[in-house]
C-alpha cells in the first residue's frame, strides 16, 4: 500500500476510463485514499469513485461517474 500516492487520482482523472489499483488491504486502502482526495481539495476528483472489482477482491477500481 505504499503505492497510495495523489498521483492515483490523477491518473485516474486523465484515464479515459480509470485505473485499477492492487491492495492486501482493499478496505484500509479505501479509507486512505478518500481521506487523501479531501485534503487535497480539488473539485475536479469528485468526479471518480472507488469500487472494489466483482471478480477480484484486491483490485480497486478508480472509476468516473457518468455526469
């Protein structure tokens, strides 16, 4: 999980269609990473959402919402 960068969600922001991310811990990580998208305060990545995958539980998903 040392991998849980800001660089993530921007990634995920100029990805067409996101990014998946590999974690041990898919809750923690969850925790960690929308903590990290509030402190950094931009509108912009309240646009993407995390869903964990429905075939693999240590993958997340950073997906964009459909506006």
């Amino acid at each position: 999980m040392n991998l849980l960068t800001p660089e993530i969600w921007y990634a995920a922001l100029a990805s067409q269609h996101g990014v998946v991310v590999l974690t041990d811990d898919p809750v923690l990580a969850k925790q960690k990473l929308y903590a990290m998208r509030k402190a950094l305060n931009d509108p912009d990545l309240e646009g993407l959402s995390i869903m964990t995958s429905p075939n693999s539980p240590n993958e997340l998903w950073f997906v964009k919402r459909r506006q």
